[in-house]
C-alpha cells in the first residue's frame, strides 16, 4: 500500500508530462502538436506522439507563424525579406534634390522615409523661382506626398532579402499641390474706330495659378554603398489649374497638367540624394 502511495505521484507527473506539448501554429492557421526537437536556420524538426520516436518530421519556417513551447514561451518566425532584422544596418532616411530641376525655374527637395521593408513615405518641396528663370517668371511652393510599394522578387528562394530598404523599382501613388504666381497670356477684343472692325489682342498680366494633381508614379532607385541614392520616375494622372482659360503652359514648376477639356497630369525627374540614418 504504501509502495503505491509513493508511485502515485510520479505516474501522475509522468502523465501530465506526456500530455504536455509544443505547438507549431502555421500560417493557415492550423496547429501542429508535437515535441520540437530542432529549431535550424530553414526548418523546424519535431515528433508526433502517434508516430515512433524514430520518425521524424520537419517543416520549412516560411510556412510557421510561431511556435508556442510547452512552457508557454512563443516564438515568431518571418520571412527573410519582410524581416526588419536583416535592415537594422541600413539608413532607413534619405534626402535628396531633383537635380534637373533648377534648369527649369525651380529647386525640388525630397526626403523619404522607410516604414519597413517593401513600403516608405516620401515628402517633396519645390520653390518655383529658385532656378534659371523662365518667360513664365514663376514664384511660389508646390509640394507632394507620395507612398511608394517598393517591388519584390515575383517569386521567393530561401533566404532571400531586398539588398536595401529604399532600392528597387516601385509604384507611388502620388497627391500634388501648388500654389504659384506667374506671367499668363490672356486675349480680349478690343474696336478700331477707324477701320471699324473688332480685332483680338493678346496681353500679359501676372496672376497666382492653383494647381493639384493625383498621379501614380513609377520609378526606379539605386543605392550606393549606404550612402548615395539615384531615383528615376515619371508619373501620369489627373490635374487641374485655376486659369485654364489663358494662354498659360500648364507648366506648375513640379508638373504639368492639361485643361479642362483634358486634365491630364504629368510628372518626371532625376534625383540624386544622401542617406541618413
């Protein structure tokens, strides 16, 4: 009787420990439970209690969303690429110039940002005026907001990684505003007493122009060593200005836009830039 009192417990111990297990919870949401044997760099090993201890099976850890261990302690599994671990040594900031655009009358700053890897912000400000001067005499601010979806791999080997958070081509959806003054044409009938006839004359008056635009942006950047960011682009969209009745380019210092009867949008440069951290 009392050999049994004393085995009592341990037979209780064993069977709560046979009950114990790990669980593997996949990314379609079904639960694996086992015992984890191994935790590798590609895979996780582990057993299934209906199967021989012999046997054992493994799992690629792209397909795992965490394993929860009999304890209680979790862990998280990620992609490679979607890993913010594998960027902790870029710089996820980056200013930079449209380097054209003095050419054209003004002076284009941009600063990005990384949100993690595969999406960033980018911020843009031009002042139209500060360039080479242009038969408009342009003078004022536009600005843009864009969101960039940085492309990746169209299909995933083991271990893969973006080579920096802000390069590779990508697809911005695009918000562009300004607020700028500027020499327009406008045309006005004007009579000659003498020959009695109305005749068109053009003037030239100054007047603020109010322009925005929503466009999608495609473009592509490359970094340097960390350091030095070059970033291609052209956008198309929709556009409109205030004084679409004069004789006016459509030219807004930052983009271009078309008139009522077309409100079409158009953007492109070259910006070179340094990263920051």
């Amino acid at each position: 009787m009392r050999t049994t009192l004393l085995l009592l417990p341990i037979l209780v111990l064993l069977s709560i420990q046979s009950l114990a297990q790990d669980i593997i919870l996949k990314k379609n949401d079904v639960m694996i439970k086992c015992k984890i044997k191994e935790v590798g760099l590609d895979e996780i090993k582990y057993l299934l209690p209906e199967y021989s201890t012999d046997v054992v099976f493994a799992i690629d850890k792209d397909d795992i969303s965490k394993i929860i261990f009999e304890n209680g302690e979790e862990m998280a599994f990620q992609k490679e690429m979607t890993n913010p671990l594998n960027y902790e040594d870029n710089r996820k900031n980056a200013l930079k110039i449209e380097f054209l655009s003095p050419l054209l009358g003004s002076t284009v700053f941009s600063f990005e940002h990384s949100l993690k890897p595969g999406r960033s912000i980018e911020a843009t400000l031009g002042i139209a005026g500060l360039g080479l001067d242009t038969y408009e005499n342009a003078a004022g601010v536009f600005t843009k907001f864009g969101y960039k979806f940085i492309k990746s791999p169209d299909f995933y080997l083991r271990g893969m990684k973006y080579a920096h958070l802000l390069k590779g081509a990508y697809v911005k959806p695009e918000i562009a505003l300004g607020l700028v003054t500027q020499d327009v044409y406008r045309w006005r009938e004007e009579y000659d007493p003498y020959s009695q006839y109305w005749y068109s004359t053009t003037y030239e008056t100054r007047e603020t122009v109010f322009a925005g635009a929503v466009m999608i942006v495609l473009g592509k950047q490359w970094i340097f060593d960390n350091i030095f960011a070059i970033d291609l682009h052209c956008g198309l969209g929709y556009g409109f200005y205030t004084n679409s009745n004069s004789y006016s380019t459509g030219y807004h210092s930052g983009f271009v836009t078309g008139d009522t009867d077309f409100p079409i949008a158009l953007s492109g440069g070259f910006k070179i830039g340094m990263l920051i951290k």
